[in-house]
C-alpha cells in the first residue's frame, strides 16, 4: 500500500493522533484546517474572512507538501460554528477556487476546536 504521512510546519501542527493529511496512492486526504496562525497558533483575527483565508492558506501548504495544489482538490468540506457566515465565507473560497472549484459541502456545527468560525478539510489528486 503506498501510504505516506504528510507533515509540514507551513501548517499547525496536529494537536492530537491524527496527521494533517495522508497521500494514498494518487489521492491525499487533509484534515480539518482551522483558520489558525502556524507560527503564533492563535486564530487569525478579523472574524471568518480571516480565518476562512487562513484555514485555504494552511490548507494550501499541506498539499503542498503533499505534492499537489488547489488546483488539484476534489472535495472539501466546510464546517461552520454558524451557517450565518456561508455569503462571507464563500467571498473568501471562491478566491482560492476561481475556476472549476471542487464539489463541496457546507455545514453547521455546535462547535469547532478553540473556538474556530471554520475548519475546512479537502481531498485533492496527486498528478
């Protein structure tokens, strides 16, 4: 099986026993990005266009690391502490995916680590 752990420090560090993504033959599976500060670990300040910025930020430098691109993502799935946020949000993704963006799903959670606005996870292949 051609597995790999990928771990990259252009992103926060897993904070418990999960890796921020696994590369699975010709696909790499993220975890959840929350709109956090690799370097400070504080969520980015400025409400969820910030965090929704930083979360595809650190989601960018994971798959990078990974070996592949935004470009390259298939799937992501939104996770937001309120549904209220979507219109904001989606100003912000769609600068990340300004052109054939990947399917997605968007819900509401009672809660995300830290206190987060949004967590964002995606699946992208590895070309």
């Amino acid at each position: 099986m051609d597995r790999h752990v990928i771990a990259t420090e252009s992103a926060p560090a897993a904070v418990g026993p999960y890796s921020q993504a696994i590369r699975c033959c010709s696909l790499v599976y993220t975890a959840g990005q929350l709109g956090m500060d690799p370097q400070s670990g504080m969520l980015a300040e400025g409400g969820i266009q910030a965090q929704t910025r930083q979360a595809l930020t650190n989601l960018q430098a994971v798959l990078e690391s990974a070996g592949t691109s935004m470009a390259n993502v298939v799937k992501t799935t939104v996770f937001l502490q309120n549904i209220g946020d979507f219109q904001a949000m989606n100003a912000v993704y769609a600068e990340f995916f300004p052109a054939d963006p990947p399917a997605r799903s968007a819900v509401q959670v009672a809660a995300l680590p830290l206190g987060g606005l949004v967590e964002i996870e995606a699946v992208a292949i590895v070309q």
